[in-house]
C-alpha cells in the first residue's frame, strides 16, 4: 500500500518534471536556454520514473535493467546536448 503510494508520488513528479522541460523548450528565447532547461528536467524526470519502477520491480534483475537504463541516458544526454550546443556556438549565430 505505502509502496504503490511512493510509486505514484513518484511518478507523478516525473512527469510534472518532464512537462516543465517540454514548457521550457517551448518558451526559452535560445537554443542554450532550451537545452539547458530539457536537459535537466529530462535527467530528473527520468531519474523520479525510474525510482517509481525500481519501487515496483520484482527482481534484481529488472531493477539492475532499470538503473542501467537511466545511467545511458544520462550520458546520452549530456552528449547530444554537448555537441548541439557546440555545433550552435561555431555557427556564431545571434540567439533566435
């Protein structure tokens, strides 16, 4: 019972993160704003997902599947926004 209440709470504040970061892409000025602003609340909504369904997980095994699906998107992440955010500043364009 207490279980499935963290697994909803959880659940719940990763998708009130995820739709700050789809608000912030939509309402930042700049490419840098908007990676900045999808690439946290996307770690962090993830990050409470993730700990919704570990709370759920019937196995180590799912549970090890969970967190190793996490740490490549955190990766992933930091990567791509790396490199757009590099492409973006060589082109020296003026913010859009």
């Amino acid at each position: 019972m207490i279980l499935n209440l963290f697994s909803i709470v959880f659940g719940l504040l990763g998708a009130v993160f995820f739709l700050a970061g789809t608000i912030g892409m939509l309402r930042f000025p700049d490419v840098f704003c908007r990676l900045h602003a999808q690439t946290k609340a996307d770690n962090q909504g993830l990050g409470f997902i993730i700990t919704a369904l570990l709370l759920q997980a019937d196995s180590v095994w799912v549970a090890l599947k969970l967190i190793l699906i996490w740490l490549v998107m955190l990766l992933a992440s930091a990567n791509i926004s790396y490199l757009i955010g590099r492409y973006k500043l060589r082109q020296h364009s003026e913010p859009e």
